[in-house]
C-alpha cells in the first residue's frame, strides 16, 4: 500500500466532516421521533445522489468517495426511512408505542 498523498488526506478530512454533518440530525431524529421539519422529497433526492457518488467512488476507486458515501447512505437511509415509516403511522392512526 503506498502511503497517503496531501490530497489523500484532504479527500478523508472533507468525507469525514461531510459525512458527520449527518450525525447530529440522524440522533435528534432517532431520539424524538419528530420528522416534521424533514423533507421526503429532498431525502430521496439526496439518498439517490449519495447511491451515484457511492458508485463513481467505486469507478475510480476512490476510496475517501467510497466510505464516506457508505457511512452517509446508511445515515440518509435511515432519516430516510423513519420519515416514512413515522408519517405512515401518523397517517394511519397509528400512535408509537
């Protein structure tokens, strides 16, 4: 393995912070349960973005691209599906337990 170049650790520090932007909503979200304020459309949109940088990491294997758009596409899916899962239940007449 050769060692890691300046733009190396430039492209970790920029997916490390990018990609720990999301924590912050992910745990507010997880632990309230409020996805009031979350757009559904925007998520998916994003969700589907972070798929193709996913697979154009892949291409050139790029691997700050790589993991960091892994760890974000759990983060984003998961926003993702409590939106859904939470307003269906809301929608439906069905309180949280």
């Amino acid at each position: 393995m050769t060692p890691f170049t300046p733009v190396d650790w430039l492209g970790y520090a920029a997916a490390t912070l990018t990609t720990s932007a999301f924590i912050p909503q992910v745990w507010h979200t997880f632990r309230t349960r409020d996805v009031s304020g979350i757009s559904l459309g925007m998520y998916s949109v994003l969700t589907l973005g972070i798929v193709l940088w996913l697979a154009y990491g892949a291409v050139l294997g790029a691997w700050p691209v790589i993991i960091a758009n892994i760890v974000t596409l759990v983060f984003a899916l998961s926003i993702l599906a409590m939106k859904i899962v939470i307003e269906r239940r809301r929608r439906g007449g069905i309180q949280n337990r």
